[in-house]
C-alpha cells in the first residue's frame, strides 16, 4: 500500500515517465577523488533538496518562453511548491498544446495523490494522539536545451517531482526531449547514438560503475531501458538512473555524460503518408474479458492498449501502468477507480484496474471513454474495438 511506501508513486518505473527522449556518445572523465567530487560530478540533478524554478514567464531564447503554472493543495494537510512548466514557442503548436497537457495531467495526478495520502495520515495521527507535520509536494523544472547552440533544434525539458514526509524522500525526474520542427518529433537515444546506442551506453554506465565501484550497486545495473531517462545539455547527453536504483542515497540520481558528435544535426523524419491516421481494429473474444461481480465488463489492458498503438509501461512499485503515443499519456493504478487523460479530471468508470491471472484488466468503458476509442459488443460475446 502507498500509506506504508509514501514514497513509491515517486519512483521513476517506466517513466517514468519520459514520453519524449533522446541520448550521447563517449562518457566523458569524473574529475576529484573523494565521493562527494563524484557526486558532484555524476550526479546531474542534487535531489536531497528542492530545486530552484524557472522564474515565471522567462525569455529562454526569441522563439521559447516557459510560463509557470501554479497549483496549490486544497487541504492544509499538504504543503505545496508547484510550479508546472507550459512552453509557447514551439512550431509546431498542436505538439506543443498536447506536450503541455502532459506536463499538467502528470503535476494534478501526482498533487491529488499526495493530498489523499496526507489527509489519511493526518487522520491517523489525530486518533494516535500524535502532532501531525503536513506533508510537503514540490515540482520544479529546469530547461536544459532550449533548441539553439551545439545541436539546433532539441528543447530538452527535465521535471523534478519531490515528496517529503519527513528523512529522505524519493524524487522522480521526468524529461522530455523534442525537435522543434515544423512537425515536431520526439527525439530518442537511437537519434543521438545510433541504433546502437545500448551497447554505447551500457559500456560506457559500466566502465564508469567499474572505476569507482564503491559508489555504486554493480550487481544493480542490468543496462539502460528503451525509455531510459535523459537530457541534453550544451552537446552532452546525461542518462539518468532514480536515485537508490544503482548506488547509495548520497549519489542522489545518478547521471552519466556522453559526448555527442560537433556536427550532429538530428533531422526530421519524413512523413508516412500511407500510416497517415491509420485505421485500428481488434476484436475481443469472449474468453479475453470477464464480467465483475457488479456486471461490468473487465477487458485485458496491454493486449488493447498495445493494439491500439499505445507503449505499455508498468511499474511494479507503485502497481501502475502507464500509457503513451506521441504526446498522448495516461496511467491507471490497480485498486483505484479514477482514470484521466491530459486536462481532464479523474473520472470514476465503475471498477478499479485488477490483477487476475496475471493480467491487468480495465474497465471496458475506459477504452470508449478514456482512449477514445469505438465499441460495439457483438451477439456471440465478441467486442469489436476501432479507433481511426
């Protein structure tokens, strides 16, 4: 449960979350001796404090400006820094509007989340008789590429989520990596490595890891992920690990710089114009679904997910998935009946998500009310799903 793990809905599983990613080519030297030099130099962002926000409505280059979005708690049981980063400047504005829904949907998720948990611990301590200290929730962010310099047209944007209860928290850093282009595009690791760029970093993470490996958890690392964290930052890129995931607390998030090429140039790629808004079609048979015991339909969430052209990320820790194509994100939480997707609030659909025989089922009006996405059930049980 949450209660006991305040911490867990902060670890970075999937993806934590990055939606749009990109990476780098040499891991370049860690200068000083001590760990704390290390730390230091490792270490891309310092998590064992708040960060400092972008002041609001900064001029970060003549084309992006970031303009903060504040949100407060609604209870007094939670105390509340949050400053949501919403970018103007972007070409192409139908991404930009859609990148920003994101960056918003993932600060009100995360905001009601700990405004409950902090309500039930309030309540607890009341009946311990105990003096309750609110909770405290702040969400920064930095810009560390603003699309000009050694690799023109990549904003790389870093978001900070931290929680505390008291001791040490678990910070979640989120980044989103995109070509400002007329089009704009996600921008990967395989843009900026090649399709190599696995075998570049994990080499590179692990010769790192071998030179000091007092400083980290070497049997920890079992290589990069597809969706592995990153952002770019004056020609580098720093790949980013959650903080206890591969060393000590003290290491913070470790972060591993990669040199990029001076001449790279990531370039748009071109449009497909026979997948243009494609047609999707999947048929569910009767024994893909089951009714609850309030009668409502349960259909398997990565099979109609997957279908429906989504990437599928799960994280054990906090018993969630998340959901993402292009800039279109959502997540659900197995136990809780509350679903959203960009701006718009939690709605309940009936049942929570459930774990049976080891898949993870939703509600079937979460694909019709949440994905958008056209049902029909058929007279032999079979439930005809498209989306266009």
């Amino acid at each position: 449960m949450m209660k006991k793990q305040p911490f867990n809905m902060l670890k970075i599983g999937v993806v934590g979350c990055a939606i749009l990613v990109g990476v780098s080519a040499a891991v370049l030297p860690v200068t000083g001796s001590a760990s704390a030099a290390a730390a230091e130099h490792i270490t891309a962002v310092p998590m064992n404090a708040p960060l400092t926000a972008v002041p609001t409505s900064v001029t970060l280059n003549p084309q992006i400006k970031i303009k903060d979005e504040i949100l407060t708690s609604s209870t007094e049981n939670l105390k509340t820094n949050i400053k949501v980063p919403q970018l103007t400047g972007l070409l192409d504005t139908n991404y930009q509007d859609e990148l920003n829904d994101i960056l918003l949907s993932h600060a009100n998720k995360d905001l009601a989340e700990w405004e409950n948990e902090a309500t039930e611990a309030s309540a607890d301590a009341k009946a311990s008789g105990f003096e309750y200290r609110p909770y405290e929730l702040t969400i920064t962010y930095a810009l560390k590429s603003d699309g000009t310099g050694n690799l023109a047209g990549v904003v790389s944007l870093e978001v900070t989520t931290y929680g505390a209860t008291g001791g040490t928290g678990m910070p979640r850093v989120d980044t989103y990596n995109v070509l400002n282009a007329a089009q704009a595009q996600r921008v990967t690791l395989a843009d900026l490595l090649g399709d190599n760029f696995k075998e570049t970093v994990n080499a590179g993470v692990l010769a790192k890891i071998n030179e000091k490996p007092e400083d980290y958890f070497k049997d920890d690392f079992k290589g990069i992920s597809e969706e592995q964290d990153f952002f770019v930052d004056k020609g580098e890129v720093v790949v980013l690990f959650p903080k206890y995931s591969i060393a000590p607390g003290v290491m913070g998030t470790p972060g591993f710089n990669f040199s990029l090429p001076a001449n790279l140039i990531v370039k748009p790629k071109p449009a497909d114009s026979t997948q243009a808004n494609p047609t999707v079609k999947l048929e569910l048979q009767a024994a893909d679904s089951f009714n609850n015991t309030d009668g409502i339909a349960m259909v398997p969430f990565r099979q109609v997910a997957e279908a429906l052209g989504y990437k599928v990320k799960w994280n054990q820790d906090t018993r969630s998935a998340e959901l993402n194509k292009g800039t279109q994100w959502t997540s659900v939480t197995v136990g809780k009946d509350a679903y959203f997707f960009a701006r718009m609030a939690p709605v309940a659909l009936g049942a929570a998500p459930v774990i049976q025989n080891e898949t993870l089922y939703v509600p079937l009006k979460f694909v019709s009310d949440i994905l958008h996405a056209e049902v029909k059930n058929g007279d032999t049980g079979v439930i005809h799903i498209e989306q266009k």
